[in-house]
C-alpha cells in the first residue's frame, strides 16, 4: 500500500489536508492548536502530544551566545520529535524578533520600527523589512511599547511591506491584528477607543496588502478596541478577517498546556467538532503551503549567510539613515553634551534610540 494521499506532495493541497484532518483525533487536533514556549519542550511532550508549534520568546534561545548553528541543531531535535508522532506532522517554529534577531549571536540588528519610521524613507523601511517588521500605526508617543511600532500616518503603508507573503520554508506574521498602536495614553496591550470606520482606515490598512499577496499568519493583538479584547472579537477576528477579509489560514496565539480543558470541552459538545477542524485546517494549510512536510529540516547552507558581511553593511546603512534623522532632531532641539530629557551624551544616545534597548 502506498503513501496517504497526505503524504503525496502531487496531490492537491486541499486533498491532503481533507485526508489528514481524517485520520487526527481529537488529542492530536487540538495538539496542532497547541502552540508551547521552546523553554518547556521536550521530546516526549512534542511526541506525544502531537503540538503544532514551539515560540521562542524575547530572550528565549538555546543558551546564552547561541549561534545559527546551534539553533539550526536545537530545532532540528524538536522537528524530529514531531516526525516521531503518529501522523509525522512538522512543527512551526516561531521566533519573536522585532529588529533582527538578537537571540541568534552574531545576527545583525537593525533600528527599532519607530527609528525607520521617523525618517519618512520608504524605500528604507521596506528593505529591512525583508526580514522583519511590525505593521502597528504608533498615534500616541507614550507607553513602552512606541520603539516596536512604526509612525503615522498610514498613507503609503501597504507598499512599503512586499516582503510579507513569506520565502521558502518561511512564514510571515503580520500583527498585531487590530489598532495595537492606538491604545489610549499608549499602553501596551491598553484600549483603542475608535469607530470601527476609522480603525479599518487607520489601523487596518497595512494588513489589506499583506493579505492580498498571501500573508500565512495574522497574530491577534492583547490590546481591546472599545473595552472589547481583540482574542474575543468574533466580529474582527471571524466577522472582518475571515469572511470579508477571506483570510484562510492561521492566527497563532500564545498557549500553556491547555489541552486537557479544550479536549473536555470538545468532547462534552461544548465546543464543535467544526470549530476544530476549521482552526486545524487553517494550521495544516500553513505547513502544506511552505512544503515542510517535504523539507521539516533546517537547510545548511544558509547558515553562513547570518551575520553576513553584507548583512552588517544593510544594518549600518539603516542605522546611519536614522543617526542622520536624529542629529538633525537634537541639532534642532539645541542638544549639547547632557539634557535633561536625555540623561547621557548626544554620541550615546545615538546608539540607545537608533537600535533600541534592548538590542
């Protein structure tokens, strides 16, 4: 007997996906929905559990000075773990990296968001934003979270991020879906107080581009628009993403080992069957779109390339593009050696802003 039809990289991705779905229970479903940080993983829990994806968080690597080698090898262990399972389903591996990837040592790092967007240089933004970039508007200056976001106003925003729709064995998130920079008094993960026509002229607008060129994850935002959180919106995140939007594949979340609560749920009939295979389909899409059930294995050959040469003339290129910006700021502001606002040297502050603290 050969092959299941969801093993065969010839068939039809909707075919495979449809033989898979078949033959997962309910444990290895909500596995797949089940997204762990890389500090809790193991073999046997991947295994067993049939999880979907592991999260590296801020910080969060292999071990201090980790290089691309090491984290090629420490994902690697983890996808192997998961081809063990029943089904052989690959893991997604995420990485939270908001200017470069300072946890792989020797990455190169870029300005923070707000630094590129300050200088009004299009062109600039969307060659970093090869790598990585968030698509949140920052309308209000305070609240620590400003160095992550871009600027306003959103006119221009679609066609500076041609990048997003992803690269082989890639997949692009784009977040945080909704208005995360509109928050009152800029708090992070705060209120948004809009009408829903302005949060869709002003915030929604960098995601409609995205979507339209195939963006394979949108992350939900922790913010709340009118007293509402955004993981609660059935009206923005199935509503406007999913049906008008017709969004198809995956918006990852942030979980613990939930899987006892949710399985219960699913097999009490609280929760449908349904509203399961919709979120799983959405999942397997993902891994079918990228080929990781032909590829699951980091590729060797790219390694050298981190860090690159070349890679750290780019970064000092945009880092100099916003070192121009600032000197030409404090030079307005009458900035000389120390400030109160600014409680070190003009020099070092450079650096501080430009590529953020916690670079």
């Amino acid at each position: 007997m050969g092959n299941p039809i969801y093993k065969n990289q010839d068939e039809p991705i909707e075919s495979r996906i449809k033989d898979l779905l078949s033959r997962m229970t309910v444990k290895e479903k909500v596995g797949q929905m089940t997204q762990i940080e890389r500090s809790v993983a193991t073999p046997s829990v991947i295994k067993d559990l049939c999880i979907g994806s592991i999260l590296s968080c801020g910080g969060s690597g292999p071990f201090e000075k980790a290089t691309s080698s090491d984290w090629a090898e420490m994902v690697d262990s983890f996808q192997k773990s998961a081809l063990d399972s029943r089904l052989g389903i690959p893991i997604l591996y995420g990485i939270d990296a908001v200017h470069g990837n300072n946890n792989v040592y020797g990455a190169t790092v870029f300005p923070h968001n707000i630094g590129l967007g300050a200088t009004r240089k299009q062109a600039t933004a969307a060659d970093m934003g090869q790598l990585n970039s968030v698509l949140g508007l920052k309308l209000d200056p305070l609240g620590l979270e400003v160095s992550g976001l871009q600027g306003q106003p959103p006119e221009g925003y679609p066609k500076n991020y041609p990048f997003v729709a992803g690269r082989t064995n890639v997949v692009a998130c784009a977040k945080h879906f909704v208005g995360d920079g509109g928050t009152e008094q800029g708090v992070n993960e705060g209120n948004t107080k809009v009408s829903y026509e302005d949060l869709e002229r002003i915030h929604m607008a960098p995601y409609l581009d995205c979507l339209s060129q195939g963006v394979c994850t949108v992350m939900a935002s922790y913010s709340s628009w009118n007293g509402t959180n955004l993981h609660e919106s059935h009206f923005l995140l199935t509503e406007i993403l999913k049906e008008k939007l017709g969004f198809k594949v995956m918006v990852p979340f942030r979980y613990k080992l939930y899987l006892e609560d949710l399985t219960h749920l699913v097999e009490s009939g609280e929760i449908p069957m349904s509203r399961i295979d919709d979120a799983v389909e959405r999942i397997l899409r993902v891994k079918f779109v990228v080929g990781l059930f032909e590829y699951p294995l980091s590729d060797k050959s790219l390694l050298d390339s981190v860090g690159s040469k070349p890679r750290k003339e780019s970064g000092n290129c945009f880092k100099g593009t916003v070192h121009s910006f600032l000197g030409r700021l404090f030079r307005r502001l009458k900035l000389h050696g120390k400030s109160p606002e600014f409680p070190m040297s003009a020099n070092s502050i450079y650096d501080e802003i430009s590529c953020g603290f916690r670079s």
